[in-house]
C-alpha cells in the first residue's frame, strides 16, 4: 500500500526525466535501451540478490510438492502443537532429526512434549510419500523443522503450499491490473475526449473509495458457493481492482505525450490504424516505466491478501496461504503458547522486502541520472 | 403474622440504632449480621425519605431463595460491583444472569417447576383452563404494584394486529388462540380450546417469554395508540419496549438498568429496591450492588480482559481452547475455574436431511444401513484429540443427559442405550454395509457410484472457520472418513446467512449443528420432527404449517409425530416421560437420523476468589433453563475488600 | 484560486453520491439480510431459542423487505437533516455511533501522519546527503523492513510484547478507571498513553516509504546541475542542501499526502481491529459481515469523504506551490 504512494511520487518526480530518456531511444546507437537498462541493473547488487531470492521462492512453491516434506492438510493427532524440531548433524548419521516424547497435562489435557535424544531420525532424501509424491526431505520418524499446528499439520509444509497462493495472488493481481490500467489508459490518452473523461472520473471514484474497506466488503460479499479455487481469483481480481486506476493515469499521461510526438504523428498520417499506433509505438515507450510499477505493486497485492485472509474474508480453507496462517495464528492462547504459529510472518517479510528491493533497483536502472 | 412483626421490629431497632456514617455505593459492607435486612444503600434511601421501609417493598410472601447446590457457602454481604462483559449486543448472556422474573420457574436439578412471581397454578380437570395466583404486593422497580394487568396487558397486544405479537405458538390448541380473563388484580385465567397441558412449562422456559409476557403497563401505555393521543401507531412503542435498550422502563430484574452508554457499548445495572426474592433469613435481595457489563465483540480481547482480572464472575462468551492460558493466570488475575457442563449430546450433530432434494440421495439416507455406515466413518476419537483436545466424550447424537426425561432407571439405562448405538468408528464395517446395499460399483477415482451410474457425492454444509472452528475442523475429519468408504465429499462454507437459508428451506444435504436439549416438551425438535429444522426441514413444515406446506410425514416419521401429539395431550407427568422414552426408543431402532460426534463439553467459569456462592457445577448449553438464572443469582455476594 | 477550491469541492459531491450508490449495492451483495445473519448467529451461539422467530417480524420494521433503491433514498435523504439512519446491531441512531469513533480514528490518523513526516523528512535528508555511506545503508535497510511489516501483524506482537513483559493488556484507548468517564485532563493524559502504539504501527509502513521517496527525491535533486552551481559558489553544504534541494525536494511530498491519507486511514482500520480500538475499522468490519446497511454505508461514505477532504487539501497544497495548475 505503501507503495502506491511510491509509485506516484515516481511518477510525478521522474516524468520529465524518462521523458528525455524516451527521446533518447529513438538516438542512442547500437545498444537497445533494454540491454543498457539491464547492465545497469547488473551493478545493483542488493537488486539481484533480491531477484535471486525472489526466483527461488517461487520455484520451491511451484514445486511444493517436491520441496514441502508433508502434505498440508496431513491431520495427525499425536502431534499436535509440536514446537520446531532442531536438525542436528553428525558424521555419523547426516542429518537427523531427535524422537518425541509427548506427556499430558492433568487439568487442560494438553500435550507436551520433548525431545527424547535417544531416538534418532536420519532425513531420507528424494523418497516417495503415501501419496506417490517425490520428496525432498522426509523422515520416519516426526520431522516439524517449524513444529505443528492445532490438527497436527507441519507448519513447514503449510508455509511452502502456501506460498504458491500467496506468491501467485500478486502476480497475477498485477497482472491483470496492468493489462487494464494499460489499456485503459491508452484508450483514454489516445482517443481523449469523452473516453477520456468517462475513463478518468471512473479512476477518481474508485480512487477515492478506501482500499482496505472496499477490500472487506468486496471479500465479504463473495459469492459463498464458490469453491476455494474460485474465491481465489475472485480475490485476485478484487486486489487488481484498486491499483489499475493509477497506473492508467500514469499511462495516459505518456500516451498524451506521446501522441503527439514526430514518430506517431508520422504513423497516423501514414494511414496506420489505431492499434498498430498504439501497440507499435505508444506502447513500448512505458514498458520500463510498468516494469517498475508492477514490481513495486506486487508487494503490495501479497500484503492485501495477507491482510485479508487474516480478516477472514480471503482465501478459504482447506486452501491455505500464508495469510490463513497467520489468522489461525492470531489468539492470545497461540502467541503465548505456540510462538512458532506467527513464523508465516517471515516469509511474508522477506519476500515484501525483496519485491522492494528488486523495484527500487530497476527503477534506478531505468534512470540515468541516479548515483 | 409473627415473622411479619419480628421484621417490622428488628427494622425499627435497626433504624434507631441508625448512627452509621453515610455509606458510599461502593463500598462493600462489613455488616453481614442477620439484623440488616436490606441493602445499607437503600436503608440510607429510606432513612432519608426516599424509599419505602423493606416491609413495605417486599410482597406479603416474597420468593425464597433456594440454594440446593454444591458451591452455596453462606448468606451474603450487601455490596460491590460485579464486572462482567458479553458479545452479543441482543445482551443475552446478561439476561440468563440477571433477567429470569417468570411466573412459573424451573428449579435448579430442572426436574421439576416452582413458584415465581406466581405463587401458585393449576389445571381444571381437562387442561383446558390455567388458573395462576399471583403473588401479593410485588412492585416494579418504580415502586408500581405488579399485578395481573401486565399478562393481560401482553395478551392485548398478541391479538392486536397492529402490533407485532401474536399469541404464541404454545398457547393455541390446533392453531386455536387461548383467552385471558383476570378476575381479578392477582389472579390469571388461561383459557384454551382444548387440552394445553404444556403451558406452565412455557411459561418458565427463558428469559424471553416473561420477558414478553410481563409489561408494565403504566409505562407503557404512554406509548400505547390505542391510550395516548400524542402515538397513532405502535412506532415508537416497539422502541421503548425493549428492555435493553430503555434504562426508564421499569423492570422485574434483581438489578435494573441505570445507564446505557451510547450504542450500548457498556450497560450499568443497580439493584431494585423492589425486589421480590429474599434470603433464608427474610432480607432483601441481592446482595451485589451494582453491574457494570460491557459489550466486548472481538474475542481475544475477552481472552486478555479475563487474564488481566478485569471480570469479577464470567458465565458465558469463555472459550474452552484458552482453557490452559486460563488456568495458568489464575493466581495472578486472582480467580478460580468451575467447570460448568455444556449438556450437549453432540457437539455437533450430524444432520443428514430426510427430504433431501435429489430423489437418489434421498431414498440412500432413508436406508438405515446407509446412515450407520456413515456413522461408522466418523472417527470420534480423532474429532475430539483435534477440536477439543479430548475433553469431549464420544457418542451418538443424543439431547442432554441431564434431562428429565432420563431420572428414573428405565430412563437412564435406555439413554444409555441411546449414547452408545451408533457411536463406533470402524472403517471396514462401513465398507461392508455400502456395498450390502448396493453402492459397490466404483469409478475411476475410486468413489462409489449411485444406482443411477453417478458418483456418489455429497454436500456437507460446515459453518467457516472463523465463525466456529471446532465444527469446521470436524467438518474436515468426517470428509476424510468418508472418503475412506468412497464417498465424495464437498464441503461447503458459505459465510454468514447463506447456511442458515439452505437449512429453512431443506436444500442442504448434510450440515453440523450443536445438540443440547433439556426439555422435549418445550423443544421437541431434535427427537420429534416437529419445525423445519436439523434433520427433518420439510417433514417439519408440514407439522408446523397445520399441513399446508412441506412433506406429509410416513413411517417412522408419522410414528413420531403421532406420539408427540400424544405428549401434548397428556395430563400426568410420568406418562409423558415414558412416551418420549418411545420416541427415543424408535429413535434407536430404526435410526440413526442424525449422527454424533462427540459431546457433554466442559464450560469453565471463571471466578474471582473474593465472588461467592456460584454453584459448583451447572448447565450453561441449552438456554431455555436460564441457567445461571435459576440459581438465583442474585444471592451471589463479594467478600468486603 | 477560490474558483479552483470551489470547483474542486462541487465535483466531490456527485463522487461522493456515486460512491454512496456502489458502496450501498456492495454491502448489500451477500446473500441475505441482517436479520438473516442476526438470527443464525445467535442460533449458532445460544442454539434453539424462540424469540429468535420473533425477530423475523422486524423485517418489516427494518425495512429489510421494500426494494433497494427505497432503501437507498431513504437513507441518502435522510443526510440533508443529518440523520444516517439506523443501526440493526446497536439498534441506535447510526448518529450516535460514529462520531466519537471518526474522532478516535482522526487522532489515530492525524498523528500517525505528525509521526510519518516528522520522522520521515529528516531521516530522508540525512540518509541523502550521506549516501552510500554506512548511516545510508542501516536506514536504507530498516526503511525496506518498515515498508514491508503488515501492520496488524506488528500490532499483534507489540500487544503480546507488552502484555508479557508489563502485565498490561494494550487494548482499547483507555484504562479502565477512565473508560466511560467525562473528560478530564487525566484521561486525556491515560489517552496519550494508550496512543502512542497504535500511531507508530499505522505510521511505520509510511513512515519507511517516504523516507525512501524523500531520499530519493533529494538525490535526484542534488544531482542536479543547479546544485553543483551552488557548491561551484563555495556556499556551505548544509545550506545547499536544506536551504535550496530540500525545498524543491518537497514539493512532489505535498502531492503525496494526499496519496497518504488513504493508506493512513485504511492502516488504522486493521490495526484498531486488532487492538480494539474505539474507532471506525472494527465497527465497518462487523457492520460489513451482518450487513448492517445502514451503518456500514454511512462509515464507507465517511471514509471517502476524508480521503476526498485529503485529497482535495493536498491539490490546493499543490496548485498553491506551483501556479501552472492553477489555471488549467
């Protein structure tokens, strides 16, 4: 959310300056403003580290299955609320993972349990599972490297199937956002007039509606026979929803810029069509500028589905992401009983931070005069 | 006579030995000797003029307080303030405490019915007419003589159409209203077109039917069309007659409302100088002073307000999964736990739809072998260990084991019965029997195919996990199990109203609701399908419509409704008992129509240390026994601090 | 100038109109009604209760059964005279629900806002003109962290934090002694100190983002050609820096409060949900989930009347810094 206020502020500071740099492109020599942008961007060491990090959450939640040692809706009574279990390593055995002892509490009939150093479980690699899925890391005795919910379920795996929702909601959010916001900017630069006009009170209205409230009500106001796959997009969709309307005012600002520009006067005189004016020339002119504006966005479409998800209005179970699992996570009992619960917060953090870092480090790539 | 004078002169001895200084409201006082009859508050309103003197407050015969429990320890101080918070801004929890003023009352073992504001009732010899005394010289809490005006005052309005009452359900005999006369200023005549043997029970059951029924006229008919010039609708009489929200409106209650912070966000009660309930010793009731209750609706906020001791006795709105974080603050927030009993037979029942929409679907779950084999897929144990962390029993889905119906050794020992059938988890055996009735053919999933080639899928309608977690949890355990015997499960969390809707119009196929009855007469509903809802939505709309809507009842449907027709016109109590344990006994026979999980869920209260005679055990599930209200509250006392 | 504000302020008017229409059609979007919802949760808490049929009568008193657009006049009409109808839930004048609420959260706001840029804007300046330098980076670092915590979840930790370390649980604007007493110099000194968590959690995700706009702001500003030209001149860094970049540095800030507003308010909804603060979120998340029409309709309109207020402000901010808007 933050950084909507981010990419305005770009906006608004940088315009004169990407300006000249689109002139520029029609200039420069032998090397593409792509190629140059991505040299730049090479020397930003914070902004690959956050690429590298970023590419690899993404390919363990795409390959949950390979990478989570568990299933996330594995229920297991014995071993509910398991606090985190240490990985030890010796010579001997690898890595392995110590036994469970689990008493109960006389009054609240609660499990405790410990660690029993005298059972040892090696990790197994590349096994296959009850469910014939391959398996990174397993092993056969308990192994909750993050400990365990309320029903048993390893927290580890839960964050990593999790992901794939929660990493996904923000791309495809931006996604479709950019589409609208780009198309719809254009229309309303290119064509003026009354599209304009129609385009641009619609942005105001939905930019004067209160995101999180209009959030709550669209979430709350889901369709309850829909399955989880379906709520899914629908709150994708209702994310999308806030941001397209900036980001076609800042496309629209170009396209008038733009428009009348030598290049695209001479195209329409011509004879070429709209479209092809539009995507062959007016288009490519703000590609850097969307980069960078869907970089900044998608944090914040994950914070919203976070946010959310823990107001109950998201994603449902049993599809899980990491916002359900911080709504499971917020009672007094968990946060001062089962600390561990909260971890899903880590993840939620660093990937936010990477997708800013990544952002911030294109953004100062795509602009010459920075450093 | 004797006691009379003896009250009259302790009062006098009271009062001129009246050298006390001027006692401040919140102050507790130190004297707990039996010569203070009243409230050192209202003593001071007395000596100044204000009030009435006690003898003059209380009826001729005021209501004693009964404490037939474990927990009662002695007669109480006068004062202090009891802090206590509740969810709902309808106050519910608070009115189970501290607004049960019916005629008729249920006792505290809810075996039997006891005097209230009546003092006594009793039937003529066919049941057609209901004739209740009431007691003498009980007031308002403006000091208004409480008489029979009030019931007749209520009654008017139920046959004005203007108005939204209407004579309750309970009152008619065959869809025929009753007619109230009263003789006199303390006398009630019922009068019904037939037999109505069930009222006096009606009459005591929550706190919302005396709460209809006892209006106070003088105040109200300000607001009355039909007797102000300045209304000429019901408008703002409707406003002012919900006793929660209008602290002028005089009231029955051991404490009256004072003060309502805007939106209703904390409520103020004070104790009725007028009220009509007395101790062992003859002096007035309560002994509290004063309520502060305040509407706390997000519940991790309820969880910190218990643990930093900001309540003094919490009945209600205490979740049992912060059971441990409970009892680890009791020393430092200073309170004990009592653990109270839900009474619930199945926490939740599993209600299978006996008209279901889809004609294959619903000819399977009028097969008992299907139903027991899906009992069979439910596995108790695991249900309990997730959602209750094993505090729970499994069993079958029965009502409360505490109802009367199950005193006597037949009772018990066929409620046993009734507990145990059905109530086995075994996987293979389920198999066994879907196969025996014809689902053995299987898809290429594995999933059991219908008799009409489809798979065999069904619904389950399961609350969201924000709303009740434990009945979502279990939700995904019975999936599970019935997956096992090859049965598709669906699960179906809608959000809000969508449930509820499903369920009144019957077009769920499977949904989870919490059981918990005491009495069957009142509550027919889980056992006798007699209102469209749980288990039998159409089936009820027919009995409920007269016969107009809904699905004509057969078998063992028809069965049931025929002996709970019997129930309603039978005089003697015993034989009533023994017809629902028939029912109960078809129930286990020809059943299951409802399965259980797992039930009889511990309730803990929590207690500070200086909060005194609360009962050690009780029932808090079912709320038509106004538990804690039928402890009489208002004998609960704190210690002078 | 004036044309321009006046202008401004009649366009808000048909948004707002319009806002009010969408929000009303939104709330309304699930299925059933508030008494459909009120009913099933008290079935779901209390089971079986007969006055729970009684209920169903209200409908009409409601008017939960006429057509929407009769609802929907019914209660905009009802603005001019300044009545925004009536809560279901609380069963009281909408009116007397949410002003104290609107006020609590505007003090939230307001003083996360004091918080942001006050905090924000130096740092800014000291981490530009010190950049790349080891203070640079350790802010830099801390900014992306702060951008980055959701704030409820902050809001949560702190709470439990607190209430370990301090027995004191955090939530709410006041202690107990002076929950529902008249003011009082110390129940306003007791809300300060309820105030200060709530502010610095809704403030810290903006707080991080400016520092980074306004850093970056000035960057691109000092490198400006003009700037070398000063130091060309031989004047004093600091006065280069805050008498002449800083100045212009700030402009695009100006525009951005108004983007603040929006987020400030909505950060304080989820924050105050979590710690039960008496203001407007918690209130529009129930109001929302039991479809309380009325209430829920007049907090999203109140919402947007504030975020147009900023908005506004912020334009006449601007067009007062720079003319060439002025006469567009």
């Amino acid at each position: 959310m933050s950084n909507y206020i981010k990419t305005h502020a770009i906006s608004k500071v940088s315009e004169s300056l990407t300006d000249k740099i689109e002139d520029a492109r029609v200039d420069i020599g032998h090397l593409s403003y792509r190629k140059l942008i991505w040299r730049r961007f090479r020397k930003n060491r914070m902004g690959i580290m956050a690429g590298v990090i970023l590419i690899g959450f993404y390919i363990i939640a795409m390959g949950a299955d390979f990478f989570a040692p568990y299933h996330f809706n594995d229920i297991n009574v014995l071993v509910r609320h398991v606090p985190p279990q240490a990985l030890h390593y010796t010579w001997a055995d690898g890595l392995h993972v110590y036994g469970l002892k689990s008493t109960q509490h006389v009054e609240t009939l609660e499990l405790i349990f410990e660690t029993d150093a005298t059972q040892i479980y090696p990790v197994i690699y590349f096994s296959y599972d009850a469910r014939d899925q391959v398996r990174l890391m397993t092993s056969e005795g308990p192994m909750f490297l993050l400990g365990t919910d309320r029903m048993g379920r390893d927290l580890l795996s839960r964050i990593i199937y999790g992901a794939r929702v929660s990493l996904t909601v923000g791309i495809i959010g931006v996604f479709l956002s950019l589409i609208l916001g780009s198309v719809l900017g254009t229309m309303s630069g290119y064509f003026g007039g009354w599209t304009d006009h129609l385009i641009q009170r619609g942005i105001e209205i939905l930019a004067a509606f209160p995101p999180i409230p209009l959030w709550m009500a669209l979430g709350a106001a889901l369709p309850p026979g829909w399955s989880s796959i379906q709520t899914y997009f629908g709150i994708t969709i209702i994310l999308s929803i806030i941001s397209w309307g900036g980001l076609a005012r800042e496309v629209r600002g170009k396209v008038l810029v733009f428009r009348d520009l030598d290049y695209a006067v001479a195209a329409q005189s011509a004879g070429a069509g709209h479209w092809y004016i539009i995507t062959r020339h007016l288009l490519p002119g703000c590609y850097s500028h969307i980069i960078v504006v869907s970089t900044l966005a998608i944090p914040g479409m994950i914070l919203g589905e976070t946010a959310l998800s823990f107001l109950g209005l998201g994603i449902r179970p049993p599809m899980t992401s990491w916002g359900v699992l911080l709504e499971e996570a917020q009672r007094v009992t968990v946060l001062l009983h089962y600390p561990w619960l909260l971890l899903p917060a880590i993840p939620v953090l660093i990937v936010v931070i990477a997708f800013n870092f990544l952002g911030d480090a294109l953004r100062d790539a795509a602009d010459p005069y920075s450093g | 006579m004797i006691t009379k004078t003896l009250r009259t002169l302790s009062c006098i001895i009271w009062l001129s030995s009246c050298s006390q200084p001027v006692v401040d409201m919140d102050e507790i006082s130190d004297n707990i000797g039996l010569e203070a009859m009243e409230a050192p508050v209202l003593a001071k309103e007395v000596a100044e003029g204000r009030l009435p003197p006690v003898n003059e407050r209380l009826p001729e015969k005021p209501l004693v307080a009964k404490h037939e429990y474990a927990g009662f320890e002695q007669a109480g101080v006068y004062g202090g303030t009891w802090h206590n918070f509740h969810s709902g801004t309808d106050l519910g929890a608070w009115k189970m405490i501290g607004a049960y003023a019916p005629l008729i009352r249920w006792n505290w073992a809810c075996t039997d019915l006891e005097p209230g504001l009546a003092e006594s009732w009793s039937f003529n010899e066919d049941g057609t007419e209901l004739t209740l005394k009431l007691r003498r010289g009980v007031r308002w809490s403006d000091g208004e003589p409480y008489t029979s005006e009030a019931f007749a005052f209520w009654y008017e309005l139920c046959l004005d159409d203007r108005h939204r009452y209407a004579p309750p359900v309970w009152s008619r005999v065959d869809g025929q209203p009753m007619t109230v006369e009263t003789p006199d200023a303390y006398t009630i005549v019922m009068k019904f077109p037939g037999p109505n043997w069930l009222v006096p029970l009606w009459l005591a059951t929550g706190f919302w039917w005396c709460e209809e029924y006892n209006i106070p006229k003088h105040f109200m008919r300000r607001y009355h069309p039909d007797y102000s010039p300045n209304h000429n609708d019901f408008v703002a009489f409707e406003k002012k007659n919900i006793s929660h929200r209008n602290a002028d409106r005089p009231s029955l209650w051991p404490w009256h409302i004072t003060k309502i912070e805007k939106g209703g966000f904390r409520i103020h009660l004070e104790r009725n100088p007028y009220y009509y309930v007395v101790d062992d010793h003859g002096r007035q009731l309560p002994y509290i002073d004063k309520i502060v209750t305040s509407l706390v609706t997000e519940s991790q906020v309820r969880v910190l307000k218990v643990l930093a001791g900001d309540v003094d006795c919490q009945f209600r709105d205490i979740e049992l999964r912060d059971l441990s974080l409970f009892m680890e603050g009791r020393e430092q927030g200073d309170y004990h736990i009592k653990m109270w009993k839900s009474a619930a037979g199945a926490e939740p029942a599993v209600n299978l739809n006996w008209s279901d929409n889809d004609p294959v679907l619903r000819t399977l779950i009028r097969n008992q072998k299907f139903r027991k084999a899906l009992a069979l897929g439910i596995d108790r144990e695991k249900c309990n260990a997730i959602a209750y962390r094993g505090l729970l029993k499994p069993q079958a889905a029965t009502v409360s084991e505490e109802a009367w119906h199950f005193i006597d050794k037949e009772g018990a020992a066929l409620f046993e019965l009734w507990k145990n059938t059905d109530a086995e988890f075994n996987i293979e055996k389920g198999n066994r029997l879907l196969d025996e009735i014809g689902l053995s053919g299987r898809d290429e999933d594995g999933y059991r195919l219908r008799p009409d080639g489809q798979r065999l899928s069904i619904v389950l309608d399961t609350p969201a996990s924000a709303i009740i977690v434990q009945e979502n949890d279990i939700g995904l355990i019975i999936a599970g199990g019935w997956e096992a015997l090859g049965i598709e499960v669906v699960i179906f969390t809608p959000p809000g109203a969508e449930l509820k809707l499903r369920r009144d119009l019957g077009e769920f196929t499977i949904h989870l609701h919490g059981e918990a009855e005491m009495d069957l007469f009142t509550y027919p509903d889980w056992v006798f399908p007699t209102s469209p809802r749980y288990w039998h939505p159409k089936v009820g709309k027919w009995y409920e419509s007269g016969g107009e809507k809904g699905e004509e009842p057969t078998g063992v449907m028809k069965e049931l409704l025929d002996i709970y027709d019997q129930i309603k016109q039978e005089k003697d109590l015993q034989k009533r008992h023994k017809l629902v344990q028939e029912a109960v006994k078809l129930h286990i026979d020809k059943g299951p129509f409802h399965l259980g999980t797992v039930g009889r869920k511990p309730m803990p209260v929590i207690i500070k240390n200086y909060f005194h005679n609360v009962p050690d055990e009780g029932i808090l599930g079912p709320w038509a026994i106004v538990a804690p209200g039928i402890s009489f509250p208002e004998q609960y006392y704190m210690d002078a601090r | 100038m004036i044309t321009y504000i006046i202008r401004r302020c009649l366009l808000a008017i048909p948004t707002l109109l319009i806002i009010s229409i969408i929000g009303f059609v939104i709330i309304q979007l699930p299925e059933g009604d508030f008494l459909d919802r009120k009913i099933q949760e008290l079935e779901e808490k209390y089971g079986d209760s007969s006055s729970i049929a009684r209920i169903d009568e209200l409908r009409e008193r409601y008017g939960l059964d006429r057509p929407m657009w009769e609802q929907y006049t019914t209660w905009i009409s009802g603005f001019v005279v300044g009545n925004f109808g009536e809560s279901f839930e609380y069963e009281t004048e909408v009116n007397d629900l949410i002003w104290d609420r609107l006020g609590f959260t505007l003090m939230i706001s307001i003083g996360s806002l004091i918080f942001t840029y006050s905090v924000a804007i130096p740092l800014g300046i000291y981490s530009a003109s010190h950049q790349y330098q080891w203070s640079d980076h350790t802010l830099t670092f801390f900014s992306f962290v702060g951008m980055s915590i959701p704030g409820f979840l902050l809001a949560l930790a702190l709470m439990v934090f607190v209430f370990e370390v301090y027995r004191v649980p955090l939530f709410g604007l006041f202690s107990a002694e002076y929950e529902g007493m008249p003011w009082s110099f110390n129940k306003f000194i007791d809300l300060l100190k309820h105030l200060w968590i709530p502010v610095i959690v809704v403030g810290l995700n903006g707080t991080a983002g400016l520092m980074r706009i306004m850093r970056g702001n000035l960057l691109d500003i000092l490198g400006q050609p003009f700037v070398q030209t000063a130091r060309a001149k031989g004047l004093k860094e600091s006065v280069v820096v805050v008498k002449h970049a800083v100045r212009i540095a700030i402009n695009p800030l100006i525009t951005i409060f108004g983007m603040s507003l929006p987020n400030i308010l909505s950060g304080s909804t989820i924050v105050s949900i979590v710690l039960g603060l008496p203001t407007v979120g918690p209130l529009l998340l129930r109001s929302l989930l039991s479809e309380d029409i009325y209430l829920a309709g007049t907090l999203l309109m109140m919402f947007s009347l504030l975020l147009i207020i900023g908005n506004i402000l912020a334009d006449i901010a601007l067009a007062w810094a720079d003319p060439r808007i002025r006469y567009e």
